[in-house]
C-alpha cells in the first residue's frame, strides 16, 4: 500500500472538477488568470483550491527544512 499524498489527492479533486464542468484540464491558477470557469461557483471554488494548494505547499516546505 502506498503512503497517502495530499498532492496527488488534490490532484484527482481538480481533474474531476474539470471533467465534471467540461473544462479545458490546467492549473488551476492558470485556469484563473485565462478564465477558464464558466461560472461564478467554478471560479470560487478555483480561488479556493488555489488557496488551499499554497498551505500545502508551505506546510511541506516547512516539513523538508526541518528534516
């Protein structure tokens, strides 16, 4: 069994995000600097996921200059 990563996870969040409201499949803040939502909604939960994604991001920075 594999260990569990936050990355890969938030991953299969957003590809089906995109498969789900038939979205061209990008970065999420890419998405969000071209306006690739078609949607008030969409676009919020983009802004969220990007928000979310830079705590993970900082929090395993974190994580690597301790050890």
């Amino acid at each position: 069994m594999s260990k569990f990563d936050l990355f890969d996870y938030m991953g299969v969040i957003l590809h089906h995000f995109y498969s789900t409201n038939e979205l061209e499949h990008l970065c999420a803040l890419d998405s969000l600097a071209v306006g690739n939502y078609k949607n008030y909604k969409q676009y919020l939960f983009l802004k969220r996921f990007c928000n979310v994604w830079e705590r993970v991001e900082e929090r395993e920075s974190k994580k690597w200059r301790k050890a």
